[in-house]
C-alpha cells in the first residue's frame, strides 16, 4: 500500500503528472526511483493551464489504472489533490514572460501561465528534492527550470528522454484519442523530425520541417528549428539546436521535439 503525502519524511523525489498515465510516466518514475526511496507522483489535471474547456473536458482520466502503473514502476506516494487541495485561496498567478508567448504560447494562450502556477504550488506542498519532467514538452521543461532556479533554488530540475511508441510517436496521454488512420498520420511526425535533425545545416532542416505543412491530415501550428539556451531561432552557429513541432491531427494536438544529431556547418 502506497504512503500518504503527510508520512514522507525523507528526502523525495516527484514527478507531477495530470494522470491518464503510460510508459513514458513510468520512465520518470523509474528515474526517479534511482534518484530517492521516496517517489510522489502526482495527479492533477489542471484547469489553469486549458484555454479551451472542452479540451479540459475531453482529457482521458484513469485512475485505477494510473495508481496500478506507478505503483509498478516504484512511486511510494500516489498523492491525487483536489482542486481546493491546491488552490485553497485566492489564486496569484505566475508570469511565464515572453516566451510564454512564443511557439505553443502562440496557439495556447495562457498556458505556461497556468503550468507555472501549479508546478510553484505542487512543489511548495510537496517539497522535493528532485522533480522530474520529459523532454516530450520542451518549452514547458525549459520554462519551469527557470522558475525553480528563481523560485525553488533548493530542488533539482531533471530532464528525462522522450518516450516513444514502436512507430516513433511520441508516447502522451492523448494519443488514446486518435484513431487508426490519424495513428497513420502521427507517425509522420517523428520521421519527419528524424530526417531534419540528421539535416548538415538548419536551412536544410527547416526545409524538411516544411514537408508536415504540405500534409492535409495535420494542421501544423508551427515547425522550426530553435536555440536550446533562449528558444530563439537557431543558425549554423548554434551550439545546441532542436527542431519543434506542434500541430493537430482529427482534432487532437500533438507536440514532439528532437535534439540535432549532426554536427552543424558552422559559420
């Protein structure tokens, strides 16, 4: 039997998730497990961070089966707030800045606004020496570790792999909702990522980024090749650079990133 939050004492290790979770949430808490004894997940689905309320209402929710895979894969605390749990007050909003206006900001406004608001409170109740979150959300990733550098200096941000699916989709808890066709079409996404990051110069990889606008089954968002260190948009001169994709598919939003391999011609 899994732990209340209240019984942690030692130093833990958490993973904050909006459950519907899967094997990528697994690969977190496994890390995790390698980091502390103590491994708190959470599960949250935050309103905050919905623009849109029948995307919030449409979000899978599985809780028995979420509390079966972490148990499995070594939580010690499935801890399931409630929303007054969380925000038992007046809420004060965090600023995700100007990048919380860029890229998925663009499509989702608000967004980052209402991921930092609750990932500020979860660690504040939860007070943990790791926290760990996938590279699957980059952007997310980048914005909360420079929140915790701010706000949290005392916890540890870890990024961890994306998890992927036998055909190359990255593993989210909203590919329950695609059908086998829209399947068909996902899997280019990450075959498209693939080509542009073995690409020898970001002109050429923004060039094949450009193949998923050209596909009437995705509606892109947006595909570009960015800057790691600040999420501008990368040259050759680049040290670190990774290609961002973001687009809908029979009305379920997909995201997917992937690092560069190649050794870019630099300038």
């Amino acid at each position: 039997m899994m732990q209340l939050l209240t019984e942690i004492e030692k130093p833990c290790a958490f993973v904050p998730t909006m459950g519907a979770l899967h094997a990528g949430h697994q690969s977190l808490i496994s890390q995790a497990r390698e980091l502390c004894d103590e491994v708190v997940v959470s599960v949250f689905v935050n309103p905050l961070q919905f623009e849109d309320k029948e995307d919030l209402a449409k979000y899978p929710r599985t809780p028995e089966k979420d509390a079966e895979l972490a148990a499995a894969a070594g939580a010690t605390v499935l801890w399931t707030p409630s929303y007054e749990d969380v925000y038992p007050n007046q809420i004060t909003k965090l600023s995700a800045g100007e990048l919380g206006d860029k890229f998925e900001g663009v499509h989702r406004p608000g967004h980052f606004d209402g991921v930092l608001t609750v990932v500020h409170r979860l660690f504040e109740l939860v007070k943990p020496k790791y926290a760990i979150f996938g590279e699957k959300d980059f952007q997310q990733l980048f914005l909360i570790t420079k929140m915790a550098a701010q706000l949290h200096p005392e916890i540890e941000i870890i990024a961890a792999p994306t998890v992927r699916e036998s055909s190359g989709l990255a593993m989210s808890s909203r590919n329950v909702r695609l059908n086998k066709d829209a399947r068909i079409t996902a899997d280019v996404i990450s075959k498209v990522l693939r080509t542009a990051t073995e690409s020898d110069s970001v002109e050429l990889a923004r060039k094949q980024l450009g193949e998923l606008a050209g596909n009437p089954d995705f509606q892109l968002d947006y595909a570009e090749i960015i800057d790691e260190a600040n999420f501008e948009l990368a040259g050759n001169e680049t040290q670190q650079a990774r290609a961002i994709v973001a687009g809908w598919i029979n009305g379920v939003r997909l995201i997917d990133n992937m690092e560069m391999k190649s050794a870019l011609v630099r300038a």
